[in-house]
C-alpha cells in the first residue's frame, strides 16, 4: 500500500493508513486510489465544468436511449407493414410509419390472406 502526496511516496501499511490519509495523503493499493486524503478540493470553475459536462452527458445517454428505441421500433413497424403488404411511402419515422399503417386500416383494406 503506498500514501502519495505532491512528490512524497511512502509505502505503508493498513494500520499506517488512517493516520496518512488524515495528512492529505492519497492511499493507493495495486496502483489504484482507494482513499483520498483529507482536504481535497477542487475550484469552483473546475467543479462548474464538471456539472455542465455531466448534465451534456447525461442528455447524450438519454437521447442514444431514445434513438436505439426509435430504431427498434421502426424496424418492427416496417415489418409488419411488409407483411400485410401496406405501402409506406416515404415514411422513415415512427410517426410516419404509423400514420401510414393507420390509413391502411382506417380504408378498410382486407390484409392479404395469411398474415393475420
């Protein structure tokens, strides 16, 4: 286990370890930080890109969530426009796909025999 600070290294052990991170120092164990040491801060402005950049990518998330849906369910709607033979058009949105299926059923077109 090793407490790192500025340009200080030690190697210490578990019982070492409260009393350092109490110092500031930072603990890490196989090259990984498991404990911080005490006092840490970051800037106000750091902290403000932080948070911006956060809610940027959570939205990215959300949005990526919603076009891998969209897509989903445009493939399963152009299929069963296919199989009930149903001409889309140029629809390619989720909206326009199912406005063209809603036309279809509202003329009262039989579907062809078999795919019900």
């Amino acid at each position: 286990m090793r407490a790192e600070k500025g340009n200080k290294v030690y190697e210490i052990s578990e019982a070492d370890k409260k009393r350092y991170q109490e110092e500031g120092f930072d603990i890490y164990e196989d090259g990984k930080l498991i404990a911080s040491g005490r006092g840490k801060m970051i800037s106000f402005k750091e902290y403000e890109n932080l948070k911006e950049e956060n809610v940027k990518l959570k939205e990215k998330l959300k949005s990526a969530g919603e076009e891998s849906d969209s897509e989903d369910v445009i493939a399963i709607l152009t299929r069963y426009a296919q199989e009930h033979e149903i001409n889309l058009g140029h629809a390619k949105t989720v909206s326009g796909i199912v406005k063209k299926i809603k036309e279809y059923q509202d003329s009262g077109a039989v579907p062809p025999e078999g795919s019900e």
